[in-house]
C-alpha cells in the first residue's frame, strides 16, 4: 500500500488492506469502528446498490500519548478515517451525511476540522437539512488540505479515489462527546446534492428532489488563518504548538463571527 501523501504530524499509518490505522511508538489510538454498506443504505441515492460491505473505518481519539491530558482538559478529540475503494452503485463510497449534535458540554453543535492524508474527497455541506438546504458546497480537496465545516451545517464526506489511487484517508478535529444527528438527512432520503459518475467517469452532482431547489458551488478550500489553519502544516502540529488554536471546535461561539456567512 501507497504511504499517506501527507505527513499528519505524528506516527499514524495505514494497516495492511487500507481500512485501519497502526499507531507508532507513544501514538495511542482504540481499534476501528467499521462503516458498512446496510448501516448508510437509506441515505444513499439507490439504497439497493451494490458496493464494498466495509465503506469505511473510523478511529475515533487518536494522538500523541504525551497529549492525552491536555486533549481531555480541552475536551478535544483527534479522530482518523479510511475509506473503501470502489463505488455506490452510480456514486462515489461516501459517508450517509449527518449534522453534529449538540455538545453537552458546551450546548451547541460543532465544528470539524479536517484534513485530507492521501487520496481525493470531496467534503459535501449545506447549510441545514431542512426542506429549504440553503448554500450548497461540495469542497474538492486533497493531501494537505484543511476544510472546515461550521456548526449545525449537514454534511458528508465523499471519496474520490479509485482503482489504482491511494485510498482516501483523512483525520480531523472534534468535540470529545461527539454525537450525529441524522434525522433531517434521513428523512430527505440523503444529502440535497447526490455525487455521480458519469458513464464516461466524471464525476457529476445531481438535485435530491426531496428537497426544494437549491444551487451546488464546487470549490477548493479557502484559506482560513482566522480559524488557525497554516498551510501546509499538519493541523495535529498546529495544536501542538499550541493547544488552544482549535478551542472554537469545542465553543464554536468563539468564531461567531467566522460562522456567519462562511465560505468554506
């Protein structure tokens, strides 16, 4: 298997067959939680398709053992996912699509902060999962880059590597009693813009007609400086550097400002 593309800032590599993480020497990380293929089916655009059984891996709570005090202080949890090569049926493997739900500890949704390792995503939001989705992006992003998805906006996160390509893989930034709320996506039948190959293989975007018209941007990341992203450096090193840089992933009212009117 192809090395991640991009070094995260500590000592985490993929595990033989892609869907799993081996943790370096002082890297502490607990055993995958697997994705399958039934769990997401109602959320995908034909729910009868056929695609791998196992259409990803999630390592939740990961780092430097070295860390782990101050990463529970912070209430700060660093998570790590691979996913499955292959397709949905006409789509790309692709997560169901949720919102987070509200923080015991700070009683609001969050943030996520992620970061792409290796392979191509597309990290998919909309502003609600109401009839009415609001702004629509679908951010194309690869190894290196940082997106950001603010509090309360729905979201899913899309694979766009294929036969030959590096499994995409990526880690990002939560809140430590992370939970999802899927029921406005479940309840539209998935998110309000289904990704498609074409039968020429390009990728298209095609309306969920269970919600209200709507318009798609398809982008890259933007820099975000305000929300203490340095290009090309990993987001695990920018909070080593200091621990509080991502504290808005915890209290989102912190970045007030930056969640209005956001541009991912």
């Amino acid at each position: 298997m192809k090395q991640y593309q991009f070094n995260p800032g500590f000592d985490i590599r993929p595990a033989p067959g892609g869907m799993g993480f081996i943790y370096g020497p002082g890297v502490f990380g607990p055993q995958v939680e697997n994705r399958t293929l039934d769990a997401i089916r109602k959320s995908l655009m034909d729910p009868q398709c056929q695609g791998p059984e196992i259409v990803y891996a999630i390592a939740m709570d990961v780092g430097k053992e070295e860390h782990r005090p101050i990463l529970e202080k912070l209430h700060l949890l660093y998570g790590a996912v691979a996913y499955a090569q292959g397709r949905l049926g006409k789509e790309p493997v692709r997560s169901q699509g949720h919102i987070h739900a509200i923080s015991g500890f700070s009683a609001q949704s969050t943030p996520e902060v992620y970061e792409i390792w290796s392979g191509k995503a597309a990290i998919y939001m909309q502003e609600c999962a109401e009839d009415n989705p609001g702004r629509c992006f679908a951010v194309i992003a690869g190894p290196g880059d940082v997106v950001i998805v603010p509090p309360y906006w729905a979201h899913a996160t899309v694979s766009l590597s294929q036969e030959g390509d590096s499994p995409m893989t990526f880690g990002a930034w939560c809140v430590r009693d992370y939970g999802f709320d899927y029921k406005g996506v479940r309840a539209h039948g998935g998110i309000a813009w289904f990704p498609v190959y074409k039968e020429d293989g390009a990728l298209d975007w095609e309306p969920n007609p269970a919600y209200a018209p709507s318009e798609l941007m398809i982008k890259t990341p933007d820099d975000h400086p305000e929300l203490g992203i340095v290009r090309g450096e990993p987001i695990y090193r920018t909070f080593e550097k200091d621990p509080t840089t991502f504290l808005y992933v915890v209290d989102p009212s912190l970045k007030k400002d930056v969640w209005t009117n956001y541009i991912p």
